[in-house]
C-alpha cells in the first residue's frame, strides 16, 4: 500500500515543488479507479532535487525492479545525472518525472494544476483537463479506458 | 526488408480519429453513478480510499499466493 499521508508530509513540509500527475490525481479528481504508484513531476533546480532527496531519503528509494546488485544512490547527483526515475520505498512505489510528454517539465504545467489539501498538507495536482490531454498525448492503448472516465468525470462535474 | 516509410499528416489524423472513436466506446460503458459518489467525497477521502482498496488488493493477492503455494505442497492431502 501506498502510504500517502508519509508521503505528502515529507515532500511538503521540505518545501518540495512537485506536481501530483497520473492515476492518484484522477483519483483526486474522482475517479473510480485503483492505482500502485504515485507520479511526480519534480522541478529540477538544483536546490528542489536537493530538497527531494532529503525528504524521500528516510523511505529508502531504490530502483524499481533494477537487476539485483545494479549500483544505486539516491543522492542530488544521480538525480540530476537522470530525468525519470521509478522507485520503491518504504511508503510505497513513486515515479519522479523530470518531464512528462505533451506536459513538459514542472514549469510548464504549473499552470495547469490546482492546489488541493490533504493530510493536513497542500499539494499541487494537475487539473483534469490537463490531465486528459497528458494521457491523451502519451497514446497508450491501456490509458484509453481511463481517458473515457475521466472525460466521464468531466461532464459529470459540469452538470453538477 | 525496406524500412516502412514514416507516416503521413492524413494517417496521424486518421489514427486521432480512431482513438477517439475508441474513447467514446469506453466511454458508454463508464459507472456514473460511481463517479457521482466519489464527486461528493473530499479529495482526501477519495485517496484514503485509494489505500483501503489497495491494501483489499495486496491481502488478496497474498490469499492467492498461499492457495497456489498450498496446492503445490507435497503434504497436500490427496482429494477424495
């Protein structure tokens, strides 16, 4: 299980700029659907990686699925050396993105969010329109069900 | 064999098209009154949701991994 509250807390209260995309921000949004990950866009100035190294630090981050024995530090230069990183940690698997197709990196979709409070925290999550236009720009056959609910989702909050 | 010559505008837009038609199917098919229902809860509660459902879905698979694990077992009693 993804332990969100940990997660949240630890990146928000290190001032972490981060962007809450995929699955868990439809399902912010309201969508029926069940998730495993959480994805990030981070901003990759060097004094955010910095932050988000020492938030996520205390959950162990490791390399999803890597090859037994592949070498791998969770530090500012391996994040700065890469772009999108998928991890396990003790709190629970999380994709950092340094950009995301058709949404650009974290400045880019910054204006495309909405702030949202939870646990206690605020977080930035893409809003919905972005978010359907992000999983429609990566054209995945295994997204299209979850397009057509979220544009479901769409039109149920118009209407209501 | 001669590399497949790269698409052309009115191919993309064809396959735009196709997606689409795609997403509209599913689309029929969507539970809205499950949407209506997670509409009148916070975003908090719908990820706390999230958590339960995921914690249903990791007892569940562990229930699966012991039935096949006890199926597997040679002190498995042999059926009647």
């Amino acid at each position: 299980m993804t332990d969100l509250p940990s997660l949240i807390e630890a990146l928000a209260d290190r001032g972490v700029r981060f962007i809450v995309v995929g699955g868990v921000a439809g399902i912010a949004h309201g969508a029926a659907r069940t998730t495993f990950d959480v994805d990030c866009v981070y901003d990759r100035s060097p004094e955010n990686v910095s932050r988000l190294v020492e938030a996520l630090s205390p959950f162990h981050p490791c390399l999803r699925e890597a090859p037994a024995g592949l070498p791998f530090r969770f530090d500012v230069a391996t994040l700065r050396a890469g772009l999108n990183f998928t991890l396990d940690t003790s709190a629970g698997p999380i994709d950092l993105l340094g950009e995301v197709p058709g949404g650009g990196d974290h400045d880019r979709l910054l204006p495309h969010t909405i702030e949202i409070e939870v646990f206690g925290r605020r977080c930035r999550v893409v809003s919905l329109r972005r978010l359907i236009e992000l999983k429609r720009a990566a054209g995945r056959p295994k997204d299209f069900e979850a397009i057509a609910e979220l544009e479901a989702l769409e039109e149920e909050r118009g209407a209501g | 064999m001669a590399p497949s010559p790269p698409p052309r505008p009115e191919d993309r837009s064809s396959e735009g098209d196709s997606i689409a038609e795609i997403i509209e199917l599913y689309k029929r098919d969507v539970d809205r009154t499950l949407l209506r229902d997670r509409l009148k809860r916070t975003p908090e509660q719908r990820l706390i949701d999230l958590m339960r459902m995921q914690r249903l879905a990791e007892e569940v698979a562990r229930a699966g991994r012991r039935a096949r694990d006890a199926e597997g077992s040679p002190h498995r009693r042999p059926a009647p």
